[in-house]
C-alpha cells in the first residue's frame, strides 16, 4: 500500500474503495474516504506511520459503510483525527440502521445488515461540511453538494484543484458491473452531473476507479453516466404502455437486461426503480392506480 501522487499534495491511496490523501506541511495528512472495514483501517494507518505521517483529519464524501468504516480502526491509531461529513451524512451515521431500513422499509433483518456492528458508528464527528469553502489546518478546500446516489453526497476539490467525489460519478467498469446503480434520487442525481461538469478541476478521483481522469476525460463519464441513467428511465417509461407493479417492472427490467443480483442487490434495484419511477411521476409523464390490493403504474 502506498500514496500516489496526483498534483502537488494531492494523492490517492488504491483499494475496493479509492482513498484520497492531501499531505500538510507539518507531514499530518487529511484522508477522503479511508474505505470498508478496520483491517482496511489498520493497513492505511501503518502506511502513514512507516512514512512518518499521521492522519489529522478523515472526511467521507457519504453515509455508505464501504467509504467511512476503516475511520474507526485510524481514530484508534490516531487519537486526535476528526471526522467530517455532511449535514445528510450525519443523520444517517448517528442512525446505524437507518440506511438498510429505507432500502427495506422496515425493520432491516441480518440479511440486509450483514456484519454492521453499532460500534462501527460510535465516533465524534467534528463538524458538518456544506457547499462552499473551509479550511483545514489554514488550507483552503471547496466543497460541492453531489446528491443524487445518497442524499449525503459531497465532492471534495484540494487547492491542487484535485476533485474527490466518491460514488457521485461511476466509473466505466462500474456502469458495467452494475448496469442499474443504486441512486437515491434520480432527479438530484442528474443535476449532480451538470455540476461536476461545470467544477474547475485539473483531476478527479471517482469512489470506485482505479485511474485517475483529467477534465476532458471526465466530461465524457459524466456523458456516459446520464446516457445510461436516461437509458433506463425512458425504458419505464416505454414498458409502462401497459400497467405495472413495482414488482413486476422490476422483474422485467432484470430479464431484460440481464442483470446479476443477490438479495441485496435487489432491494438496491427495488430502490433505484422507486426513484426513476418518483422522477416519472413528478414530471407528469405516468400515473399509478390502486386495484385489487395491488399498485399499478401506466404511462399517461
């Protein structure tokens, strides 16, 4: 394990999650995502230490367990390194189950939960980190609200004019593996993408990539990830020509597209269909109608 460099200060670290590093002066670092589980935790804050470098400061772009749970094993290593998010974020981290419970709709059982532990949760969050500028150790950093796949999402821009954004973008080989993201909120989702396009930036680190883009490269992932979010929002639409059931949309969403899944996956589908369908209903583009003790959607 190692940081590599990006521009200036401004590094990654590689992993199932991508860890953005930004060095200080005084060789203390900040980490951006330090990733899934506390060996993942533990390996990080041996890399900093063999380096002689300490982690100072811990920001997770979301509330998803693969991008902040290593911070618990860096805080043990580190005594004095605070931990930021968003407001959105907090909610949901001063909650343990409050995220599998929306993905269910009830009361999540150890299926959905997995080996999430309360103690993954139980840390002090410094402060709540909102669109615009702070700073951190008399360093200036900008941060960009990204809603759209968690309603926490916020991309982080380092003075090097490096952008970490987390699971706001995917990456190629991610809209491959997984053809139908998990997106919270369509709507905000899209109107994400305009402004990761409109950011100044001479590099972006996306959540879960193992290349480093510039501008112009980005602009074509942006381009790729409306196609594919418009893609499946327009084949609703199309398939809603005869009425539906959430149920049954999904089903043939996945045969049709062929898509891989486990339980989980499925609620995560379930979930992005119950946003594309909000987008629909909202635009004034399909209706739905109760009969029979079932919910049927139709294009109007």
């Amino acid at each position: 394990m190692e940081i590599t460099k990006i521009n200036g200060k401004s590094g990654f670290v590689k992993g199932g999650t991508t860890t953005g590093i930004y060095t200080f002066k005084d060789k203390s670092v900040l980490i951006i995502d330090p990733g899934l589980s506390s060996a993942r935790g533990n390996r990080l804050s041996q890399m900093l230490e063999d380096s002689s470098l300490r982690a100072r400061y811990c920001i997770t772009t979301h509330e998803h367990l693969d991008h902040f749970e290593a911070y618990s094993s860096i805080k043990s290593h580190f005594t004095g390194c605070s931990f930021f998010c968003s407001e959105n974020t907090k909610r949901f981290l001063q909650s343990p189950k409050f995220f599998t419970t929306y993905i269910y709709g009830a009361n999540p059982h150890k299926k959905l939960l997995g080996n999430t532990k309360a103690s993954i949760f139980d840390f002090e969050i410094e402060d709540t980190i909102k669109q615009g500028q702070f700073k951190l150790s008399d360093i200036k950093f900008q941060a960009y609200e990204l809603a759209g796949h968690s309603n926490g999402d916020i991309g982080i821009l380092s003075p090097d004019k490096v952008l970490y954004v987390g699971d706001a973008l995917f990456d190629y080989h991610i809209m491959k593996k997984y053809d139908f993201p998990f997106i919270f909120d369509v709507e905000k989702y899209l109107k994400s993408l305009e402004l990761i396009d409109e950011i100044d930036f001479d590099y972006c680190v996306i959540g879960h990539s193992k290349s480093i883009y510039n501008k112009d490269e980005i602009t074509d992932i942006v381009s790729k990830n409306k196609d594919n979010v418009n893609r499946y929002v327009n084949e609703i639409y199309n398939l809603l020509e005869q009425p539906y059931t959430r149920e049954e949309l999904l089903s043939k969403i996945i045969s049709d597209n062929d898509l891989k899944l486990d339980y989980k996956e499925y609620h995560y589908y379930y979930s992005t269909l119950g946003s594309m369908l909000t987008l629909l209903i909202d635009n004034d583009q399909i209706q739905y109608e109760v009969e029979n003790g079932l919910v049927y959607y139709y294009k109007l």
